[in-house]
C-alpha cells in the first residue's frame, strides 16, 4: 500500500513539474516590447537562414508540424499556440529561454532576434506589426570602440566614446558583446558588460583559448542593443590567447576526412558491412537454386 501512495505522490510532483514547465509567463513591460526595426523581404530572410541554424533541429519548419517530440513539445512556430504570442513574448521567450528551450541571449544579436521573429510572422497571414518609436535617449552619433588586452590583469577594456552635440565623450551604460572569432563561428566571451560612466567596460580575458602560432586572438566587439545605437562594431586582433598552430583537419583519420584517411574501425566496420550484404544476397540465391532444383525432381518423380 505504502508503495502504491509514494509511487502516486512521484507522479503527481513530476506531473506538476511539467505543468510549470510549460506555463511561461512573460513581464508585462516585455511583453509590449516592440521592435524598431521594419519586418521586410529583408530581415525574414536573414531570420529564415538563422531558424534554421538555430530553431530547426527542435521545432521543425513552420508550417510542417515537424518538430521533435520532447517531454514538452516545442511546437511549430505556425501555429496559433506560438503566433498567438505578441511580438515582445516571443523576443522575451528566444532570448531568455526555460526548460528545454535554450537561452539565445549568447548567441543572437538584438537585431538577429527580431529577424527571427520577422520570418516567423511571416507565416501568419492576419498579424500587421506594430513598430516601436525610436527612442530619444540616444544622444551620441558616430559612436566608436577601442578594444585593448591588459596582460597584467588579465582583462579586456572596452572604451567607448561617441558625438555629443560638437563635443566627442564616453557613451555610458549601453551594454556591450565580446566574441571571438573560431573556426567555425564565433564564440561569446562571457556575459554582455555595461559601460561605466567613463564609457568603460571591463571583460575577463580568456586563459585557456587558443589563438594563431603568436597568441593573437580575433575579436569582435560591438553594442548588444543595435535597436537603440544601430550596429556599432569593432573588429580586432590581440594577443590575448594561447600560441597554437593549428593542424589541417585533413592531416589526420577523421570521420570527415577521405576515405583513404578515415579511420581505422570506419573501414573495417564498412567492409564487414558490405561483406555481409553480400554474403546474406549470395546465402539467397543459393537457397532459391536449391528449391528450384528441388521443385525439378518434384517434377522429374510426378511425370
């Protein structure tokens, strides 16, 4: 009996579990969140290109209800359950994330999520967007950043400054993202850090990332809110990293190299594949010969 009771008391938990999973409530100040910027031909096709790098694999494409089933269904982003969102709930949802669903703050921009929202609404035939008035509190232009490592703290200073009427000062409290450039992509170097009242940001500088055969790391530093300042980027090298010389990823067995350099296990897993296709068609045809050859003398006895 008592077995009964805990075994009833575990699924009513995880049954509340999913429950509070799935019910998402966003601020209400983010919910009327409005992009600044215009949804066109333009930014659904940026936004389609990033759906499908980072929103395929779990959602599928809108409109297909081919999304992958979890323990709470991601949905497709066609449907009413997702469109029925207001354009701040989705920005809210994709940048913060719950559950299952990843934050995105690390990896898309300002402006890449709402691009991403644009593709999305771009499936909806009723929704007509409603663009937010630009701000007034910008009130620096020709914005720029100086990025410089110093070794001996072992940080990285941002310094940024901008046109104030005629005057050139620091642009204070405008959140800034730190990237650096890797192989295949960019990597965000910790959170997004917020100027001081000298227009000064400090971010922690990376101890175990490698960079080219001198320690030079390529980073891209730039302000995270491309809504209000537009897209204010700097792009530099520094010797930031650990010296590393990079090995062609072609040098050696790898399972996406040629197949005169795949390894070893691949091969000789392939070739007793193929050997035992071949095997199993051949045992096949061996045994239809011999029920051929024995319908014949069936045949051979009867007549």
């Amino acid at each position: 009996m008592k077995r009964i009771i805990y075994t009833l008391i575990i699924s009513l938990v995880f049954s509340g579990s999913l429950l509070a999973q799935t019910e998402w409530i966003v601020p209400e100040d983010q919910n009327l969140k409005l992009s600044k910027f215009q949804f066109d031909e333009t930014t659904q096709n940026s936004g389609a290109d990033l759906y499908l790098i980072n929103c395929k694999s779990c959602h599928g494409m809108p409109g297909e209800n081919n999304f992958v089933t979890l323990p709470t269904l991601p949905g497709d982003p066609a449907d009413i359950k997702i469109q029925g969102n207001t354009d701040g709930g989705m920005y809210f949802k994709v940048r913060e994330g719950k559950g299952l669903m990843p934050s995105f703050k690390k990896i898309l921009t300002v402006k890449q999520t709402w691009d991403v929202i644009s593709y999305l609404r771009s499936f909806n035939a009723d929704y007509v967007q409603e663009v937010a008035v630009a701000a007034a509190n910008n009130r620096w232009v020709d914005i720029s950043i100086k990025l410089e490592y110093l070794a001996h703290d072992k940080k990285l200073k941002a310094n940024v400054s901008g046109l104030e009427g005629e005057a050139i000062t620091p642009v204070t409290g405008v959140e800034l993202r730190l990237e650096a450039v890797r192989r295949f992509g960019k990597l965000m170097l910790g959170e997004t850090v917020a100027t001081n009242k000298e227009g000064i940001a400090y971010f922690e500088a990376p101890t175990d990332l490698p960079g080219d055969p001198e320690g030079n790391l390529k980073l891209i530093i730039q302000v995270d809110d491309e809504e209000e300042f537009g897209l204010v980027r700097k792009d530099t090298t520094l010797k930031a990293g650990l010296p590393f010389t990079p090995v062609s990823l072609t040098a050696e067995r790898a399972m996406w190299n040629s197949m005169r350099k795949a390894p070893i296990w691949l091969l000789l897993t392939y070739g007793i594949g193929v050997l035992a296709a071949w095997g199993i068609i051949f045992f096949i045809m061996l045994q239809l010969r011999t029920i051929f050859k024995l319908g014949e003398e069936e045949e051979t006895k009867e007549a």
